[in-house]
C-alpha cells in the first residue's frame, strides 16, 4: 500500500524544484491511489485544500478529521473491485462530523469511475474554487524549507 512517508518526501521533492502554491495543493487518486488518496488526507490535512479520491475506500476512524477538508468523492454503482461503500460510508462519517462532503455516484459505472470524474469540467472548477488559509496550518509553509 501506499506509504504517507514516501508521499511526503515526494511532495517536498516537487515544492523544492517547482513553484507551488502551498494554499491550492489537491489530491486526488484512482483505486488504490483512492484509498491512498483518504489515508494520505486524514494523516495529514494541514498539506490539502481539497480532495477528489476515486474508487477508492478510506478509514471511518478518520473521517472526523476530514470534516474541515473539501471532499467530492466519486465511485461507480456496480463497481465489482472496490465496492461503492467504500466511499459512500466514508462521506457519510465525514458529513456526520460536520463536514460537508460530497459523492457522485455514477449509475451503471463499474470500476473505471475516473474516466467520467476526469472527463467532468465541474471537477476541476471545484478543485480550482477551494483554496487553504496558510496562516491557519503552518505545517504547510515549514514543509516547504
């Protein structure tokens, strides 16, 4: 499975040698990069002002700790390798913290869900509109030394 510690270095690695706006980093991952997409928000959520996991399934012990993150999720109904309660579930904890997630649950759709979430504009105008208040998490800019 994914390893948030090498998720880390990754990260730091790209801001080290690219230009990046510490108030609009997204994450966003497809299957095993869905789960990883949960598991990497809920250890850290000082580093994301959104996420978009695909067919993915996250942990409800941390769904509380996502209820201040923007979340659009995406699964499709007949998925047949992660089932669609694996986001359903977790946007429902989420929600029932306080948190106001959502989930587009495609009809009919098996397991490549992503390919209408990344075909969708309203994606990535969601993603564009959210942005993180730095001054609040300041984990985010002592990464970036």
């Amino acid at each position: 499975d994914w390893d948030v510690g090498k998720l880390d270095a990754m990260l730091a690695q790209v801001r080290r040698k690219v230009h990046v706006d510490p108030a609009r980093i997204y994450l966003t991952g497809l299957s095993r990069g869905g789960h990883a997409t949960w598991r990497w928000a809920a250890e850290r959520p000082e580093l994301f002002a959104a996420i978009a996991p695909i067919a993915g399934r996250g942990d409800v012990t941390q769904a509380c700790g996502l209820k201040d993150m923007p979340v659009w999720a995406f699964h499709g109904d007949k998925d047949n390798v992660v089932a669609p309660e694996g986001s359903s579930i977790m946007v429902d904890a989420i929600n029932a913290c306080g948190g106001r997630a959502r989930l587009t649950m495609y009809s009919n759709v098996g397991h490549d869900s992503w390919t209408r979430a990344y075909d969708d504009p309203a994606l990535y105008a969601w993603l564009l509109a959210q942005r993180k208040r730095i001054a609040e998490n300041p984990r985010v800019n002592a990464s970036r030394n």
